[in-house]
C-alpha cells in the first residue's frame, strides 16, 4: 500500500520556471478527468496566455474501482472489464489480463499450445 507524503513547495518548485513561480504564466491542471486523457494521464500546463510554454506528465492515474470490481466476477466477465483500463491499448489490457490469470492458475489454451507446437 502507498503511503502518504507531505511535500513542501520547496521541494517541488524546481520542477516550474520562475516565472511561473512569480506568477508571471499560469499553471493549469490538464487530467485526468479531461475526456482526452483516458484517465490514465494528468498534465501540469505552464500557459503564457495562449501558448504551452512547459508541459510536465504525470502518468498512473487510473483509479477507477475496475479492479476491484473484477475480483468479484469470473474469468470471462473480467476479462471483459480489462479494456476498458485505457482505450488506447485495449488489446494490450486484455493480453496481459489472460496471461497473468493463466500463469496464475498454470493453464494454457490447448489452440495456443498446437500453434507453438507447429514452429
């Protein structure tokens, strides 16, 4: 489990210029409830006026009780739920889905194991 942290404006200051430090540009929170983030990213914008002058990424978020909605369902119906972690990979999600579960329970598709079979 993670643990909180208390961080001090100084101990993150150096990751905006100084401008934006005296509040000559703005600093605007992009994610990751924007629909264009998928919920997996979140987007620190430093703006002077209209144009992006720095952009810092914040990657993992994703907290969306999908799994912890999955524990409760079975193999197929999680399955399901898996794509829906980041629209863009969805097939990547489902991948790494059944291969987790299959080496979990020590179990291999027998089509899988006739086509490597045939190499």
């Amino acid at each position: 489990m993670t643990q909180l942290q208390e961080v001090s404006v100084d101990d993150i200051k150096h990751l905006v210029s100084e401008r934006a430090q005296t509040g000559e540009t703005m600093l605007l929170n992009m994610g990751p409830q924007h629909p264009s983030t998928h919920g997996v990213l979140r987007l620190l914008l430093e703006l002077d006026g209209e144009i992006v002058v720095n952009c810092l990424p914040d990657i993992g978020y994703l907290h969306t009780g999908i799994e912890k909605n999955m524990e409760a369902k079975t193999y197929q119906k999680a399955e399901v739920m898996s794509d829906r972690l980041d629209y863009m990979n969805t097939v990547g999600n489902n991948l790494a889905f059944c291969m987790a579960v299959e080496k979990l329970v020590d179990w291999m598709c027998r089509r899988v194991h006739k086509l490597y079979a045939s190499f």
